[in-house]
C-alpha cells in the first residue's frame, strides 16, 4: 500500500519561501522563510532585519544571526531598539537586554565568509552564550517581538537554515572564535609532535639537541 500524502504539507512546502526568492543580501540562497512581514506603511521602506537561525539535521540550534540590508541601517535599528526599550524601562543596550548576544563586529579575519550562517557587522547568539538552547529560542522571540513592534518601515524575515554534518565542527569553531570563548586544544598528536619540531629545526639547519 503506497504511503499516505498530506496535502496541506505539499502546499506549505511548495509555498514556502527561500532565499533564493529574496533580494540578494537578506537570507542564505539555501535558507528556509519560517516567517515575514513586509513594510506596507506611508514611509519609505529603508531595508530589511534577518534572523536566521542554524540547526543541524537533527533539528538542534547552533546559533542564530541577526543581519540587516543593506548592513548600513543596521546601527540605526539597534539603536532604535535601545531607546525604545530604554523608555519601556529595559536595559538600554543589547548585551544587556538580550542575554547572549553578541556582535560580529566588521570581520577582519573573514570568518563570515567561511559560513552562511553568519555575516559580518551582524549579531549572532549560540545556546553556549545564552546558557542553554531553551534560553536562545527565549532570546529569538524577543528579539523578533522588538523588531516587529518598533514601527521601523523594515521588513522583517526569520529563517531556518540546516547546516551540513561535514561543516558542524567548521562552524562551531568559528563561533567560538567571534564569541571570544576560544580555548586551544594542545593534546599530544597521535604522530608526535616533537618529531615535527625537530623536522622543522632541521629545514632551518638548528641543531635541537
């Protein structure tokens, strides 16, 4: 007997969006639209705010990144998203505000280009800086609440992108590093490191002994 079909599970999935349906620069090409909303107010529509939220094939979260286009508006969103709460009486910074945020800052070590998850002069959160993965799917719905009531003529995009078992530990690794929570591992290797020392001393013509 052949499986069932759900039809309705057809539609939504030849319904759904991509970034491949988007404007360059809003969400990874292979990156999923969960959810939008499109600016239709009287004011000039400046961009768009992008939350793409990284999982693996078994659906656990790696990290989420918070992007804006073009990245040019995107200190002028967090600050607006400062005052905003500020006069709600919340914390008046992001760090503070949204626990386990941190900012990507411009890259000079191209890291960002190494992942589609991330992209430079962004935002990023993983559930190792918000201390748990309960506490960073938390932290996506705030973050999200913010961003579609602060009245910004933007519109807005959540995505879902599944990273590829081969490019986890890449990513992991470059996650660390721009979260500045990097330790290096200095295990002894397998083949011995003090023979590669010496190897190296000898193309130098050192004697190591």
């Amino acid at each position: 007997m052949p499986h069932q079909v759900s039809h309705k599970e057809t539609d939504n999935q030849m319904d759904a969006l991509t970034g491949k349906d988007l404007s360059p620069g809003i969400a990874p090409l292979e990156a999923k639209v969960v959810y939008h909303k499109v600016y239709a107010g009287r004011k000039p529509n400046i961009g768009s705010a992008s939350i793409v939220v990284s999982k693996d094939i078994h659906k656990a979260a790696l990290c989420l990144c918070l992007s804006t286009n073009p990245p040019e508006i995107g200190r002028e969103v967090i600050n607006v998203l400062n005052a905003k709460a500020e006069r709600e009486g919340h914390p008046g910074t992001f760090k503070a505000r949204l626990n386990g945020m941190e900012w990507i800052g411009v890259d000079p070590g191209g890291l960002t280009r190494k992942t589609t998850s991330l992209e430079k002069m962004g935002w990023m959160a993983t559930p190792t800086t918000c201390k748990g993965a309960i506490a960073m799917m938390k932290l996506i719905k705030l973050l999200s609440a913010e961003l579609l009531n602060a009245n910004m003529p933007i519109d807005f995009y959540l995505c879902e992108l599944t990273v590829a078992e081969g490019n986890i530990d890449k990513l992991k690794v470059i996650l660390d590093i721009l979260s500045r929570r990097i330790t290096i591992d200095t295990t002894p290797e397998q083949e011995g490191d003090g023979a590669a020392a010496s190897a190296a001393s000898s193309a130098l013509g050192v004697d190591s002994d």
